[in-house]
C-alpha cells in the first residue's frame, strides 16, 4: 500500500523543492524541505533505496557528508545497484577526505547505470 502520494509523486514534489533550492540565493531551507520530504517519506513507508540515494545527493549538496555517506551505506547495504548511490557516496567520501573509499565508490559506480529517478550530488572535478 503505497498511501495517498505515490513514490514517484513523492519524488516529483521533492526534486521540485531540490531544484528550487539550486535556483535560490538562499538553497538551505529549500533543501532541508527537500530532505525532511524525503525522511518522512521512509517514516511513513520504510527505508528505499531510491529515497536514500536522493537524500545522500542532497546531504552532500548541503555539505553534510557524514550524513550522506550514512544513507548512501544502507542503500548499499539494502542492495543498491544504482550508479548514483555509489557516485553520490564517492562524493560524500571525497568531502570527508577519504580518498581511498571516495575511489572504491567511483570505481564501483562505472559498472553500473543509473536509475531515472534518483539524482546525483553537484560534483565539480576542477574545484578539488
């Protein structure tokens, strides 16, 4: 029984929040909208991969990388195979400093494809 909102309406509202937050001067209370959509959606419904891997992208947006690497490592422990898991992992572990694990995730994510409805955190090679 999914409830009133489905997952991808649930998604929809929450990338909605995500790229407004992007288009803002000010994305922080945009962003924790789009977070506090996202973990009520698991209150309500439990832990899906899915929801994680989008809320790792917007905890590593928000620089809150423990956070992220926390999600992202139990939507690979509930057996992810989504690209973005695993690159928005490799960029949680680059912002805590972890570089071999950041290039575990990297080199993990090569082999695999992306789900449409998961995102990917802002990653920007040239400003490492």
């Amino acid at each position: 029984m999914l409830g009133p909102d489905t997952l991808q309406e649930t998604l929809a509202h929450a990338k909605s929040l995500y790229d407004k937050g992007w288009a803002s001067l000010s994305p922080t209370p945009l962003f924790d909208a789009t977070a506090r959509v996202l973990r009520d959606r698991m209150s309500s419904y439990g832990e899906d991969v899915v929801v994680l891997t989008c809320l790792g992208a917007v905890f590593c947006d928000m620089m809150r990388p423990a956070d992220a690497e926390a999600v992202l490592e139990r939507a690979v422990a509930l057996g992810s195979t989504d690209r973005h898991t695993f690159f928005n992992l490799f960029v949680a572990r680059l912002q805590l400093g972890r570089m071999d694990a950041a290039q575990q995730a990297l080199e993990r994510s090569t082999s695999l494809e992306g789900q449409p409805s998961t995102w990917t955190a802002y990653f920007d090679p040239h400003g490492m």
